[in-house]
C-alpha cells in the first residue's frame, strides 16, 4: 500500500490533495517534525533530506512534492490526473508540473526575503515575471493545462494557495481568484483540509 509521511502546515498538503484526488488507498503516517521525527535514521533512509512530504509505495520511496504528484499521476491513469504520453498536452503538463518547485517556490522566498537578486542571473527571472506568466496561463483557463484538471493544477493550486491566501505573500489577481476558487471547489481538496486540520 502506498504510505504517505506528512505533517500539517507544510508542503504535504499538495501530497494530500493528491492522493485525495488519485482515489488510490493510501495510509498517512504523521511526521511530528516539532519533535524532530524527520531527522530519525529510519525516516532518513525514506527521504534524506529529512523534510516531508515522502511517499513510499513498497521498495520505492520518493521525496519533493512534484515528484511524488508526477509518479502518482502515472501510477494511476484511470484518475486522469496527468496526460498520456503522445498527448500533445503533455508536454506543458509536464512544464506546470515542475513551475511550481523552480519558480514558484524560489519567487516566494524572494518576496518573503526582499531578496535582490539580479533577473538575468536567477533561474526564475522575477517574482513579478514568475506571477505576471503564471497569470497570463491561468487567463486561457479554467485549468493550468487547458480544459482538464491535472496534478498540474494541484502543485500549482497548492502553491498558489499558500502564497495567496494562506500567507498573504503575494497579491491577489482576479485569474488567481477565479482559478483559486475552483481549486478549493473540488470535494479532494476539502477532504485534503479537514484531514490536514486534524
């Protein structure tokens, strides 16, 4: 049985969302990282990093957030979560997929730094030019993708979520608002926050 590591108020919410979305069986195994449970030797042989999310699903273990949304995604086609290869959507799946960890995420600790650094040398560009692309996607909508939902739009969600209106980090944009509220529409995502709320 797949075995997700977690612990509320971190990134493991889009891991949530995921398996929540998936429809596979799944056991959650809470990570209480206020103790330091994330440093233990036998949670290190799962993800050395010693950060949640982790997914273990019999000899494979996978860490980082996109990762894990992009194995389940392929484990479980009949979810729908991610176009087939030969798709010709695959290939901006794939982009979106990973926007979220090398833009996303390093524009946040931008922001939230007030970190200067120069847009021709940082892998993101901007944080202004990493919201002004994503907004400009999320225009031809509903989803990040197109017309269907994708594990895409859940690390992307998920992302937004956090930066938006969990933590106020970024402004709002009404394509965020729209896109946003459908997101937290959909019943996966409202079981993924009563689970996370505890």
């Amino acid at each position: 049985m797949l075995k997700l590591y977690w612990a509320p108020r971190t990134r493991s919410f889009t891991t949530l969302w995921l398996m929540e979305e998936s429809g596979l069986p799944y056991e959650r195994v809470l990570v209480d990282i206020s103790t330091g449970a994330q440093k233990a030797p036998d949670y290190l042989a799962i993800n050395p990093m010693g950060k949640v999310p982790a997914l273990t699903d019999g000899d494979v273990a996978i860490a980082e957030s996109a990762a894990i949304c992009a194995y389940v995604a392929e484990r479980c086609p009949d979810a729908r979560l991610a176009p087939p290869p030969g798709d010709p959507k695959r290939g901006k799946y794939l982009q979106w997929m990973f926007f979220a960890p090398s833009c996303i995420e390093p524009a946040l600790i931008q922001v939230f730094t007030k970190l200067e650094v120069p847009a021709s040398t940082a892998a993101w560009g901007s944080a202004t030019q990493v919201f002004d692309v994503l907004e400009q996607a999320l225009d031809r909508g509903p989803w990040i993708v197109g017309d269907a939902f994708s594990a895409a739009d859940i690390v992307i969600g998920s992302g937004l979520n956090f930066a938006i209106r969990s933590f106020k980090l970024v402004p709002t944009r009404p394509a965020f608002d729209r896109y946003l509220d459908r997101c937290v529409a959909r019943p996966a995502f409202q079981r993924a926050e009563t689970i996370a709320a505890g």
